[in-house]
C-alpha cells in the first residue's frame, strides 16, 4: 500500500514536472520565433536600403561631389552592416545557407562602402567609378528580388548566391 502511494506521488511530480519542461520548452521556442520575425525583419529593411544604392551611378554621373559620395557610401556602408550582422545572427540560429550568403553580401557592400568613404588620398570617386554598373546592377537585381520575393525571406537559395556572386565582382 504505503509503495502505491510513493509510486503515485512520483508520478504526480513527473507529470507536473514533463507539463513544466513542456511549458518551459514552448516559452523558448516562441521567444526564438519572436528573434527570428525581427532579425528577418531588420534584414529586410537593410535590403531595402541597399536597393537605393544605384542613385551612386546618378551621383557619378552628374559629378557630384567628394563629400556627397561620402555621404551616400556612409549610408549605405551602414546598411550592408547591418544587412551583414544581421544575417548572420539568422545563420547562426537556422544553419539556412541562404543567411551565409547574404551575410557575405552584406559584408562585401559594407567593404566597398568603406574604402570609398575612407580614401584619403583619392577619395571616394575612383572605387566607386570603378564598381559603378556593379552597384547599378545589384541595386536593381535587390529590387527585382525584393519585389518578386516580397522581401529577404522568401528568397530561394539561388537568388542568395546569385547575390553574393554580383557582391564577389567587386573591385578594390
């Protein structure tokens, strides 16, 4: 009689237990859920940004100055950051090939980006003279994507790597 009880309480505790670590578990899972909407989301809207990066052709076209440059490859240097930081956190917590391969965009536009910005000697025209049609192309192949896509997240695997592929041309 007295095993019936100590087997029944222990039973007791091992359900309230397993209804604990399921409410537990179900709590981490939409908190991932809730990180995962919002770094797809911030990726998205650094996308969007990088979309407008072909206005550098129109700026080199109609001579704008050292310091417009810089301020436009400041903006945009920005944008690929965080389009590259972000998905990269998306990588690290999906293992999804597509978040590497825009984190490898991103940090090859922030690179090009920078160097523009940093030149002290030539300034930001000849890098940016020399990328022009790059940054054309990939500013419209971003909003063909994006568009088509309806945003980052619906990207298949090809566009991320036909991404990163027009981000690998670039030149220094």
């Amino acid at each position: 009689m007295r095993r019936n009880k100590i087997l029944a309480a222990l039973l007791v505790v091992l359900l309230v237990y397993s209804g604990f670590a399921t409410w537990k578990w179900q709590k981490a899972e939409k908190s991932k859920e809730k990180t995962l909407s919002y770094l797809e989301g911030t990726a998205n809207r650094a996308a969007m940004c990088l979309e407008e990066s072909g206005v550098v052709s129109y700026l080199l076209d109609k001579n704008a100055s050292d310091e417009t440059l810089r301020g436009y490859s400041r903006l945009f240097e920005e944008c690929a950051y965080v389009l590259e930081t972000t998905e990269f956190e998306l990588f690290a917590l999906t293992k999804d090939p597509r978040h590497y391969d825009l984190h490898v965009f991103g940090a090859t536009l922030e690179t090009l980006f920078n160097k523009a910005r940093l030149d002290p000697i030539n300034g930001p025209k000849p890098i940016l003279l020399k990328n022009k049609d790059r940054i054309a192309s990939i500013s419209r192949t971003l909003e063909d994507l994006i568009v088509k896509r309806t945003g980052l997240w619906n990207l298949t695997p090809e566009d991320a790597k036909k991404l990163r592929a027009m981000a690998e041309e670039i030149e220094y």
